[in-house]
C-alpha cells in the first residue's frame, strides 16, 4: 500500500463526547440483537436455520409477542450500522491525526488492522461465531486506502457500493418472495445438544469446522460496510459530531430523515415476514440508524440526559464491553455454564429481555468504574501496548 502525506481537514482536534455516548449506545444496542442468538435453542447455528424468527404479532397479539416484536425491531441491523458508521468516523479521526502530525498514510495503520482482524479470530474462536471484528479489519484497510484518495474517488466509491448492496439485497428479497412458502427449519439436535450440553472445546470445534458459513454476514454487507465507513467519514468531515450550531442542524436533519423515513419503511419490512428480512436488516436498518444518531445528538444537545456518563464509559472501552458482553453471555447461557438457554427455553421472551438488561447494568457499572482507576478499557489498553511506536533506544 503506497504512503501519502496529506493535510488534515479542518474539523475540530479535541474528544467529541457525543462520540462516546453514540459508541456506548452502539454496543449495548448490538447486544439487543445478539442477545437472542444466545438464548436460542442451537445458538449461532439457529442463525442460518432461520431458528431466530421473531413472533408474528398480527396473528397474536399478546403482550409478550408485541413486546418482543417491539424489542427487536428497535434494535435489529440498527446499532450494528450505527457502530459501523461510528466506526468509519474512528479511521478518518485517525488519518486526520496523522495528517496533523505531517505523518505519511496509512502509515502503520495495516498493524492496527491487522491487530484488529487477530482480535477479531481469537472473539469469533473463543467466544462468538457473529463477531463483526474481522469485517470490520478487513473493511478499514480499504477505506483508508481511500481516505488518501480525492473527494470525488470517495464519493463514486461510496455510491457505488451502496449501490450494489441494495441491488444484492433487492435480489435476495425478490428470491424469497418468488420462491414457496417454507416454515423455518427445526434447530439441528446435533447443535442443540453442543450449546446445551457440550464442553466448551467442541464449541471451539465446531466453530472451526463450519467457519465459512458462519462468516457469510460480512462477505454478504461488504459494499454496506464500505458504505457505512464513508458515511461515517463524510458525516466526521461535515461537523455531524461537533457540538456547534451547524453540527446540530444536521442532527436534526438526521434525526428527521432517517426516524421519518427509515421507522415506516423499516415497520412494513417487519409486518412482512421473513421474505423481507434482508430488506429490514441491510436495507432500512441503516437509514433508522442515521437517524438514532440524529436523535440522540438532539436529545443531547437540549437536555441533560441521565445515564449518558454511564454510556460515555461503555462508548470508551467499547471492545472491551463487546468482548465482554459476549463472554458474559456465553457463561450464563451455554451449557459450560449456567445452561439458561437451555434451563427457560419455551418461556417466552420476558428473561431474554431481562438478561439483556442485566448484563448492560453490569457493564455500564463496570466501565465506570474501570475508567476511575484505568485510562483505557483493559483490552484497549492491550491493544495500545502492541501497537504504540516503539522509541529507538539510546546509543
């Protein structure tokens, strides 16, 4: 990869707090989502099985099933862009660091990725086959390649692969509309029995034997991560993030764009069925997730919101709190520990709710107090060890 140097552009050169807030939303939002993979019978393999299917609150209405219809669209696709998109505004906060410093780019930001990726191995390995590390890695190496590129080579690359996103998920969406009916499959007894019964090294294994298609999602969104990162970059470069006059018009640009047109569009998909379930998660996701953006910037903007410190810590270590959160959801879910997929499966929805809450509290708790004593999350401070400029020693 060839080295540029550049000048930064002129954005602000201080710690954007709304950043963190967004980052520690972002993470606990994921965990909505994930939190159902966990507490299915069949775990990550119930995923390609279609076993995840959320209830169908129009032939029954009940409490529980609006409840958790509700749960989930809320937070499906939606915090997974809105971290991507954040995401996207790290690297360019990086290259416009870097720029400043009259370094050359990308510079040793490969190692970063790099590091990224191998965190991203050990996470999916060890602990979650859906990690979205390892996209992430290989994605940033692209768009910082970009990011030394001209406006315009940004802009047709942004376009372009948003572009062939949507033409891949209208595709898919038109396929399953085309095709029979099909109810979802029955989760597999074999995986069932690994996540309910089996040790944690068989997880390992079967991670290992069936890694293609567990990491079929970011081959699959890769033109929308490339979009997302742009975005992402593009929003950074406008002001979205700042807490000036015309960052806060734009918010309320977001916040109305995205909620207004993003929720209607996003509640029919859900009303749909499972023919649009691509349409939902990689379609009108990311427009609802320009527009939590937007909201929670504005409600920022106008009042003190409680609870937003607390997020700010989560937003600070936040692969310390994804890693985490995962981890803590494997422990009282699997079998290898305390079985709770297995032990209240069949019950509804209520304890996956609850279990959700429960392991924010705790990190919401955790990375607060981490960040009384610790400048950075434990991992992130692994990381900033591995990849800090060594100085040369003195001769």
């Amino acid at each position: 990869m060839a080295h540029t140097t550049l000048v930064a552009p002129q954005v602000t050169a201080t710690r954007l707090p709304l950043l963190d807030v967004l980052r520690g939303a972002a993470i606990l939002g994921t965990l909505m989502t994930n939190v159902w993979i966990f507490a299915s019978p069949g775990s990550e393999w119930s995923v390609l099985q279609g076993g995840l299917g959320a209830p169908d609150p129009l032939a029954d209405p009940s409490a529980a099933h609006l409840a958790e219809t509700v749960f989930r669209f809320l937070a499906d696709g939606k915090f997974l862009s809105l971290l991507t998109i954040l995401f996207g505004v790290g690297l360019a906060i990086q290259y416009d660091s870097a720029a400043r410093r009259g370094e050359p780019w990308p510079g040793r930001y490969p190692r970063r990725a790099a590091f990224l990726f191998l965190e991203g191995t050990v996470h999916f390995v060890l602990v979650f086959a859906w990690d979205v590390l390892m996209g992430y890695a290989v994605t940033a190496l692209l768009v910082a390649w970009l990011l030394a590129r001209s406006e315009k080579v940004r802009r047709v690359a942004m376009w372009t692969a948003g572009g062939l996103h949507l033409a891949l998920v209208a595709l898919v969406t038109l396929g399953d509309l085309a095709g029979p009916a099909s109810a979802p499959e029955a989760p597999d007894p074999e995986a069932v029995r690994l996540y309910a019964h089996g040790s944690w090294a068989d997880q390992i294994a079967f991670r290992l034997d069936h890694a293609l298609a567990l990491r079929i999602e970011p081959v699959f969104s890769f033109g929308l991560l490339v979009f997302l990162f742009l975005l992402g970059v593009r929003l950074h470069r406008a002001g979205a993030f700042a807490p000036t006059a015309a960052g806060h018009r734009i918010r309320v640009r977001m916040a109305a764009w995205g909620l207004g047109l993003g929720l209607p569009l996003g509640a029919a998909a859900t009303l749909g069925g499972s023919d649009f379930f691509f349409l939902g998660r990689y379609g009108t996701a990311p427009l609802i997730a320009v527009g939590y953006i937007g909201l929670i910037g504005c409600a920022l903007d106008r009042f003190r919101v409680r609870g937003a410190d607390a997020l700010g810590s989560v937003g600070r270590t936040a692969l310390s709190c994804y890693v985490g959160q995962n981890l803590l959801c494997m422990l009282l879910c699997y079998g290898i520990g305390l079985g709770l997929a297995d032990r209240l499966g069949g019950s509804g929805p209520w304890w996956v709710m609850g279990l959700w809450a429960a392991v924010s509290l705790t990190l919401l708790a955790a990375s607060r107090l981490w960040l009384r004593r610790f400048e950075r999350g434990p991992l992130e401070a692994v990381q900033h060890r591995m990849l800090r400029r060594r100085r040369p020693a003195a001769g």
